[in-house]
C-alpha cells in the first residue's frame, strides 16, 4: 500500500495535483510534474511540464495527527495492521 499524498490546486492550469513534502518544512510540499491540460503529446516530442510543476505550495493538512476513537472497544482488532513486539 502505498502513501496518499495531498492534492493541491495548480497555481497555474488549476488541475487538483499531488503535492510531495518538502525535506525540513512540514507545512510545505512541492507539486509534482505534470503536462498543461491542453498539451497533447505526439510520438518522439520533447516532454512539456506545466509551468506550474514543481511549485512550492501549503499543504492543506500540515502535521495532522492520527484520531482515534474515545472508547477503546471501538477499535476493530483485525483491522489492525500491527504485530506484537513482546
């Protein structure tokens, strides 16, 4: 399984884009690359980024932290993806 990144809004084409964190800054992430929605790409043609790749933007939720129900007996044990340690 493997990790749900963010989607933010470019800041140019407006497409809802995936935003990677950005090394030592928790609230910022980079948006990844992707092709401006009007280009189409022809065979053997030089790859075009939308001008709004590789943005650094806000993340919508900076450092949200895990909830977990109030009552303990809410917790479905098999749906658990732990192992015990001891």
């Amino acid at each position: 399984m493997g990790v749900k990144m963010p989607r933010v809004e470019c800041q140019d084409c407006g497409r809802p884009i995936a935003a990677g964190p950005v090394a030592g800054r928790l609230t910022k992430g980079r948006v990844w690359r992707h092709d401006p929605p009007d280009k189409v790409r022809e065979p053997g043609s030089a790859l075009v980024s939308c001008p709004g790749s590789l943005t650094i933007v806000d993340l919508p939720h900076p450092a949200r932290q895990l909830e977990l129900p109030a009552e303990p007996s809410e917790l479905d044990p098999d749906g658990i993806d732990t192992v015990p340690l001891f």
